[in-house]
C-alpha cells in the first residue's frame, strides 16, 4: 500500500463533493439547505461482529452507507453527504480499499449523496468502519418513534426475515439456491424517499429485527402492541423453511425495512405513498404496559428465547 | 455490564441535548444556526494506537473530543455538538464506560457541546472510538489549509514537541518528573475561540507533527517553507533533554497547537487575538517548489528521517 495520504488522495478525495474541500483540510465546510431541518446518524461496521472477514470490500462499503441511510428513511429525511472513518490493519491490501471506494462510489450516485470528510487510521486487528450520514427534513415533519397512538395499525414495508437467514447462508448453516437471502444480508435497500410525514405517527427501521424494533417503538410511544406472525410479510425463498425458522425470522436483524404506526383512516395514504413498494399491516398499538404481544397463527400467544440482536 | 440499551440510558442519555431525542431515535434532529456555515470533522481513537491499554477512560474520552475540536479550531469554527461510536470488547466492565461519560460530560461542560447521537457496538478485541463534531462559521469566514501567500510568516501557538516526549514518558522511556509532558500527551488544549479571520491566511492544527503538517500547508497552499529550529518554542520540561530529543519534537505528533501563515503587517493583530495564549513565529513561506526547509542553529539544512507521524 502506498502511504496514508497518498491512499486517501487516490481512492478517497474523487468521491467528495465540494463540502469536502478535496480532503486536503482539518474538516468539511456545509452549507445546510435553507429552511431545512439536519438529520444525523452515524453507524458502524467492524470485521467479525458487522461483516465476516473475506466479504466483497465493495459490498461492505454499500453496506455501510445503506445501514445509515436506513436510519434517515426511518426519520424521513432527504441524505445528502457524509463522513467516513477507516481503520484497516497494515495487512490490508490496496485491492481492498479501491474495492471499497468503488463500493462507496456507486452507493453515492445510487442515494445521490457525496462523501463530506473522515478520517483514516490502522488497525491493530480487524477493520473497523463508521459513516456519519447528514441528511435533512422541512422542520417539524421528522418521523419519530414516539408519536405512535392506541389504535394505530403496524406496518411494514417489504419482507421480514431475509437477511437473518441469509447472514445462515453466508455461513453455511442453511442453503439458499437462488442467493436471494443472501443477497438481503449482504446489501439492504434502505426505503428511502416514501413521503410519510402526516401519514405515519412514528417509523423505525428494522435493524435489531421485528420484534425488538417494536418493543423499542412501542417503549418510546408508552404502547402495547399485538403482532399477529401469520400476517408477517414473508418471501417464497424465506417460507419454504417453514416454522422452524420462524423465532429466526422474526428476531434476526439486518432487514432495514420500515415498521410504522399508521391510524386506520391513513391506510389508503399509505398504499399510494408506498406506490410498488409491498407494504403489510402485521398488528395494532393499544393502550396498556408497553410491550409486544406475539399472537401465533391459532390465536396462542408466543414467546421467544431473545427479542432481537443486541451488542453484548 | 447491563444490556446494551440500558447502558446507553444510563452513561449516555444525560449527555444528550435535545437534538439527540433522549438518544431514542434512529437519528438526531438539529436545526442549524441561521446565516451560518456548518463545519464537519470526524476522528478516532483506537487503543494500541491512538491509546495505551490501561489509561485512563475519563481521559480517553476528552482527547477524543479535543482532538476533534482542534480541527474545528484550526478552520475557526465554534463547536456545538458531537456524534460518538464505541466498539467495546465483551470484556470491559461498566466502570469503565461510566468513566469515559464522566469525562465526555467533563469537557461537554468546558466547550459547550452537547452530544447528539451515536452508535454502540462490541469488539472482537481492542476498544475503537470515534466522534463527529459539528461547528460553525461565519459564511466564508472559515480558515483553510490553501490560503498562505508567499511572504507570509509561520506562526505558531503554544510549545511544540511536549505531547511527543511525553507520550514516551508514558512508555516508561523518558523521565517527566513534573508530569507535565504526559498531561501534554493525555490531554491537549484545543484553541478554541482564537478569531482569526481576517488576520491568518491560512491554518492547520499540528496533530502529525510540525513538519509534516507544515508539508500539508505547503503542499495544499503550493508553496516552499522555512522553519528555523532555534526559533520554535519549547517548553522548559521539553528543553532539557537538548538536541537529542529535537527530531522527536519537531516531528512528533499529538501537539494540537496551530501553525498559522500571517503576513507581516497583521502580526500585532496576531498577538492581540491570541492574548494571553504564547504566539511565536517560526519562519516565513516563499513561492517555489512545495516542501518545507529546516535550518538549524548555525543556518545548516537538516533532515529527519521522517517528517512526522502517519498510518502504515
């Protein structure tokens, strides 16, 4: 590898916009849209607990992005820049990093976003990565999780379940012959650019899995939740595994799909705002002690050894 | 140590201002300054290499955010919030991560920030930090590294080379009876709140060393540099270990002091923002090849083996 600033001039100043002065200076200059309202998010991704070592550097990159992006769909915001950190151990090759770079360079052009700044280090270990995503909102208008309401329906968008079974497949615990699950693990599409503002009450994104993101949603709108697993929208190539998976499905994490409280008179507003995007009403919000209800396809209530993934 | 949600309520809720939600959402709100420029900047802290194991967490923690803040000081910027990432090994105990906020809300108090969000992970192995500060600036009014002039004097506040010696101290290879050389290594003084728009042309913080970040200078503002060695100020602690520790002074890093190009004419400016803060001036920019020149006591060039500190 050549050295550290000549790295970050060949494979990192072509993907900053102007904001990041050709990543010659100590920091980003940011002209905020007029009027607008920030929205910040930052998030990690550190080799044997985000990734597992050998996986595409380009897919790691757009995946980096998406998981911080997802976090902006959630809010409802516009992303339009970000800040970059590298820890890379001094047995990276360059391949890695131009693979990287070219990952970061189509995610850009796909969100139409532009790296802003960051910052490179080594790593004693394993790679360790973090993207500060910027992105903004008309103020007032950002979904929250606290705005949820007793007689909200839950909704969400896409399909839940993919990618824990494809983070098995990965790992070869568990077949997948069209890469479908896989490919949900390895790169989510984070909804962004739904227009949900007056039509939700509140919005996560699923990160830690269904179960868990409603017990958080639920918590920080003081609700209970009822969440009926025969109505969880499920692929053909996550159904054929059946029940067995279904505790997997439920509270794996990674989908990055949007979980949303929306009262029964938006649900036409919903469908038009979502327009392709299949998007299915899995439960309702009630009053009472905030928590989550799982209702099995008889009617029997379930229970689950863990409600979702968490950091130790 | 509690679960990784309970954590985060305990140590790093209180820190929150209100554009981070209570840290309950997927991202923070914040409404920018009007009629101001936005300044971004993001570094990290890994230990084994931008700490030792064993030091203090408190003191961990404000570095990391003084070392951000240095680079909104170097731009001219004042600092208003942060956003933080912690990858922490299972095997760290609370006590630990209850030092490190006690130190974060330590400096949150010295420099008016406020946290605003962030990211919680484990680690495979070491602790990895990170924050991304946010500032402000009078539009067009923020420092840069490509405004020297030939002409121009080279300025530079405080002492330079402490941070170096004293991280060797803090490896048990040099003595610092007073302990102020490893107060310089554990805890730099960003300078903050100098106004020197209008008066430097041209600013960088020195976090890779003197030399080198005299290079950057010179390299971004195309320009040649002198720096007279006998010129750059040096603590008493740092003096009397002589010239045998002058490489080490000159191109360690870790000072966070700022090197300034000024013209001539706006020295008496220079002193009077920088009041009781040491100002010194260290040699002058000349048009010509870009790269800096060292001259030693007797006028001699002189040549280090490296010019400062960089990742592998």
């Amino acid at each position: 590898m050549g050295d550290e600033f000549s790295r970050i001039a060949r494979y990192l100043a072509p993907l900053a916009g102007p904001e990041g002065l050709g990543l010659t200076d100590d920091a980003a200059l940011f002209t905020p849209p007029a009027g607008r309202q920030l929205v910040l998010t930052t998030d990690q991704m550190l080799e044997g607990v985000h990734f597992i070592p050998g996986d595409l550097p380009a897919l790691i990159a757009r995946k980096l992005l998406r998981r911080n992006l997802s976090d902006l769909a959630a809010m409802g915001a516009t992303a339009c820049g970000y800040l970059l950190t590298t820890a890379l151990p001094p047995t990276t090759d360059e391949s890695w990093l131009a693979g990287f770079a070219a990952g970061l360079a189509q995610d850009q052009a796909e969100f139409g976003i532009q790296l802003f700044g960051g910052d490179s280090s080594s790593s004693p270990t394993h790679i360790s990565l973090s993207a500060t995503l910027i992105g903004h909102v008309t103020p007032g208008a950002a979904l929250r999780r606290n705005g949820a309401k007793a007689g909200d329906d839950i909704w969400v968008t896409g399909t839940i379940g993919d990618a824990a079974l494809g983070l098995q497949a990965r790992r070869g615990t568990l077949q997948d012959k069209s890469g479908f699950l896989t490919s949900r693990s390895l790169l989510p599409n984070p909804r962004m650019g739904l227009n949900l503002s007056g039509i939700a009450h509140a919005a996560i994104d699923i990160s830690d899995g269904l179960v868990q993101d409603l017990g958080h949603l639920c918590k920080t709108s003081n609700l209970a939740a009822t969440l009926y697993v025969a109505l969880v929208p499920t692929s053909h190539e996550a159904a054929i595994f059946g029940d067995a998976m279904l505790e997997t499905r439920l509270t794996g994490g990674d989908d990055y799909e949007l979980l949303l409280a929306v009262p029964p008179e938006a649900a036409t507003a919903l469908r038009l705002a979502c327009g392709n995007l299949a998007i299915t009403k899995i439960g309702t919000f009630s009053s009472g002690q905030a928590g989550v209800t799982i209702l099995g396809p008889h009617g029997q209530a379930m229970n689950f050894s863990t409600a979702g993934w968490q950091h130790f």
